[in-house]
C-alpha cells in the first residue's frame, strides 16, 4: 500500500515535498473468497520500482533510504481486510493514518498471523493530532520531518506528540475487530499491535506470542480478548544453557473501562520475571 503523495517525484528531488492526501474518510477495503489474504508490506519492491534514470545511470539507479520507508507503508485510518475461506497475514509493518471513526479490521476463517523471523513487525494505530502529520497545505520538506510522528504509538514518548489534544476516537461508534472464526492469532518474532481506541480480538483456537498495546478512552469502552482454546505467551531460553530468557510478548491497556479476557482451556503468559498484563491510566 503505498500513498504516491507521500514521496517527492523523482525527477523534482532538488524541491523535496511530502505530504499524505488521506483524510478521515480515507479507506481500503480487501476481501478474498479463496485462499488466504497477504499484507506483505515489502518496501523492498517499492524501492526497486522507484529509480532515476540519467546519463550515469541508463539502467535506473534506487535512490529510496532506510529513512524513507515509514512513508512505504502509511495506510489509510480504515482499513478492512476480511479473508472468507482462507487466513490472514501481515509480514512487514505498517501504520493507520489518525482519524476520528476509522477502525482496523483483520477478519479471517482461518489463521491471522503477524510478524516476521527477522524484524519486528508493528501493526500501528496512531494517535497522534492529524494535524501534526504532512499535509498539502503544509508538506514536510525533509524526510525526518514527513516521518517524525509515524514512529509513535500510544505507548511511547512524550504524550503531547503521541496524543492528539483531543483523543483522536472518543466519539467512535465502533471498535477494531481481529478476528479468526476457526483457526489462531499468531505473532512471528516480536509482533505487536498497537490499536488507539478498543479492540474485539476473538480467536476460535489459540492467541499465541502476540503482543498487544490497546488504549481504551472512555469510560464505558471495553476491549475483550476470546480465545477458544489457549492464550500464550512462550517461555524463551538460551539454546546452549537452556537458561529463562523471559518472554516478550506481553498485554497492555491504557486508559479507562474494561479488559475482559476469556479462553476456554488454558492462559499461560510464560516466565514470570515480567508482568505480562499491565493496566493504567
């Protein structure tokens, strides 16, 4: 998913612009009827796309830095990917753009899996003021400057970035739904989820080694988490000395209302050196 505002032409990067054109109305819609529905998020195929071709370099030559690739993957704040037969995955990371009454929807019949071997995979609701992002109006001229909010979550930093002045969904007549109807909710590696405003996951077997950073707003908001089968988070050890090592995963609520966790077998939240649930305001 790449947004083409985002990036400065090519052909005109001695007058660097960047800027998104999503609005709260911005949205992207993916439904498959068989087989399983991929978000790769490979930024690796945009920079291999997007090249200057000049004297010294006829055959094209990649000018896209490590610096660029949060713009790569800026989606819209809607976004519904519903896989009907099959399951769900998101390889690479990606960020929501921030608008009010925006939801994220991961819905399979199979599988949802997150993450990678080799990277940590971040699925980012920000909530950070739209105003503070790039806008036509007002483009970023450098790139640290396009990027600088696409790094936060509600989480981490300084609140006065991370969050708008007014929470970006405290009108919200919906809430984020990760759902898998008959298969797990996997994380890959260190996966995490970072949603703005209450999320729904249900599971119909197992939500397993998936972090998960949720913040409710209001005081009736309710996040719940319904896993069929198994909820957890796996013991890591050291592979010579066998020595605990911890667990990463973990589950975070920010904010007021209700976490309700329900699973019908086991909740196993591995080692025991970390607090593996965490709730504040």
């Amino acid at each position: 998913m790449l947004n083409p505002f985002s990036l400065t032409p090519a052909k005109f990067l001695d007058k660097t612009s960047y800027f998104s054109s999503y609005s709260a109305d911005s949205a992207i819609e993916l439904q498959t009827l068989a087989g399983n529905l991929v978000l790769n998020n490979d930024v690796q195929a945009i920079v291999q796309a997007y090249k200057i071709f000049d004297q010294a370099s006829p055959m094209g030559r990649a000018i896209l830095k490590s610096t660029d690739y949060p713009l790569l993957t800026l989606y819209p704040g809607n976004l519904h990917a519903q896989a009907l037969s099959g399951g769900l995955e998101i390889v690479n990371s990606m960020t929501l753009y921030p608008a009010a009454e925006s939801s994220l929807n991961l819905l399979a019949n199979g599988d949802i899996s997150i993450g990678n071997d080799s990277s940590g995979t971040r699925v980012n609701q920000l909530d950070v003021d739209p105003a503070r992002l790039q806008s036509a109006a007002q483009p970023a001229t450098t790139v640290a400057g396009a990027t600088k909010y696409l790094f936060t979550t509600p989480f981490g930093g300084d609140a006065s970035t991370v969050h708008a002045p007014q929470p970006i969904h405290r009108n919200d007549t919906s809430r984020n739904r990760i759902v898998s109807a008959n298969g797990s909710i996997t994380g890959i590696g260190d996966a995490l989820v970072a949603a703005a405003k209450s999320t729904d996951i249900w599971a119909g077997q197992d939500l397993y080694n998936l972090s998960l950073a949720i913040q409710n707003i209001n005081a009736g908001d309710v996040t719940s988490i319904s896993i069929g089968r198994d909820l957890v988070f796996p013991i890591l050890r050291d592979p010579t000395t066998g020595t605990v090592q911890g667990s990463p995963g973990g589950i975070q609520l920010a904010g007021p209302g209700l976490l309700n966790i329900w699973a019908g077998r086991n909740v196993d939240l591995g080692s025991s050196e970390r607090k593996k649930i965490k709730m504040g305001n």
